[in-house]
C-alpha cells in the first residue's frame, strides 16, 4: 500500500512517525474509554521515544483547537444548507465536538508528532533485513 508511507497513514491510523508500524495508543479503539487517551512510552517496533521533552504534547492543543475550528465550520455549513437556526448550530456543534472528541484527541497528537520526526523508509527497511 503506497499510502502507508505517507504522514496522513500515521495520523489517522495512530502509528509510529518513523517506521509506520508500531501503534501510539495503548488501545486502539478510540471510543473505549478505558485507557482511551494512554500512549506508549516508546514505539513498541523501532523504540522511537514518542514525548521528546516533557509538557512536549502540550503544543499539540493547538492543532487540536484547529481541528475542532475545522469541524465547527462543517457544522455551520451543514447548518445553512439546510436552515440555519441558531439552537440547532449550538445542539448540533456540541454533539459534533463531544462526539469527535477522541478523535480529534488521538489526530492532533498524531499530527504533532509528524511534524517533528519524519518517516524513515531506510530505517524501516533495515529493521526487517536484520
């Protein structure tokens, strides 16, 4: 799969931004609320320390507060193509962000993560050949 190889893989799939296997999350159902929000300390495939320094996931609060931007300006365009009410934007906005919540968690952490380690296909491929 050529997808695999790209960032969006990792971010949406919750895997290592270095070698595209190992799993950030202790459990991968984003909706089981045990452990929901749990990392791994280090990548469990090529031992990839994932919290660079400590407090190093708070800037990850930025992307998600741009994604939940994103999601509230999909609600609001869903909202005027249909008929814009103002309790129905606020009722429908709040289900939105309660219901994505995880997800939009678990993706701005990704994406945090992407942006300062970049995928190693050449570590990836030496991995498996030794």
């Amino acid at each position: 799969m050529a997808f695999k190889n790209s960032k969006i893989y990792s971010v949406i799939y919750g895997k290592c931004p270095r070698c595209h296997e190992g799993d950030l999350f202790l459990n991968k159902n984003a909706y089981k609320l045990e452990n929901w929000d749990k990392m791994h300390e280090n990548c469990p495939s090529c031992g990839l320390r994932y919290e660079i320094e400590p407090g190093f996931f708070q800037g990850a609060m930025y992307v998600s507060y741009a994604f939940g931007v994103a999601l509230s300006v999909g609600v609001v365009i869903i909202n005027f193509l249909i008929e814009f009410n103002p309790l129905y934007y606020f009722i429908s906005n709040t289900l939105a962000l309660l219901l994505f919540a995880p997800l939009l968690f678990r993706w701005s952490r990704a994406l945090y993560l992407n942006i300062f380690i970049k995928f190693d296909k050449q570590y990836n491929s030496l991995k498996h050949k030794v």
